[in-house]
C-alpha cells in the first residue's frame, strides 16, 4: 500500500496524538466513501490498533488502519487545511473523479428577499 502524508498532516496528527493520549499511542482513521472528495473520514487517538487495523509507523507517530480505510487509502496523500471556513484532512486521489462542487453552472450564491 502506498500511502503519503503531507507536513501539515503530519503535524497534525502528532499534536492530536501528543495531547490526547502520549507515548505509544496512535490515530485509528477510518474512511468511508462520501464526501465531495469521495472520502469522508472519522478519527480517534488510540493506546492500540483494533482488531484487524494494520499498523503504519511514520517517523513521528502511528496510523491504525481498518481493512477498509487501507483500501480506499491506497495511492492518496493525505494534506491537512485550515481555511476561514473550514479545517480538516484532505484526501487527494489521483484516480478520483471530480464530482463537479465547484462547476460554474450554477450561481456560487442566491438572494432572496
């Protein structure tokens, strides 16, 4: 499995790891389809993998990964972003299609009165 983590993921992640839980922990992501992304993504500091999470060790921290997650994570990077109007991983996959969220068919915004 080939799977990239951006710097600003990386820090991210090692904060959440370092002030919910501490040495030894680790973040257990799992990822569903869905999403504007196609991915959407639920996460939990852990003091250990599930059952059936495999163990992915970066240089600062741990990933638990469901079988799921691994399959859908396969070939993505992951990135962090923190706008003004949201914050939160971002899954970048090559083999994704757009589904169209930022097409200029329709107005970017309606008035009503």
């Amino acid at each position: 499995m080939k799977l990239e983590i951006t710097p600003a993921a990386a820090k991210f992640i090692r904060r959440l790891v370092m002030f919910d839980g501490g040495p030894g922990y680790g973040l257990r992501l799992f990822v569903s389809p869905g999403g504007c992304s196609g991915m959407s993504a639920e996460f939990s500091v852990q003091p250990a993998p599930a059952e059936g999470d495999q163990v992915f060790a970066h240089e600062q921290f741990k990933l638990f990964l469901p079988a799921q997650s691994r399959l859908l994570l396969d070939g993505v990077t992951i990135d962090f972003k923190e706008t003004a109007t949201s914050t939160g991983f971002v899954f970048i996959d090559p083999k994704a299609k757009s589904c169209g969220c930022s097409t200029t068919e329709a107005p970017a915004f309606e008035e009503t009165v």
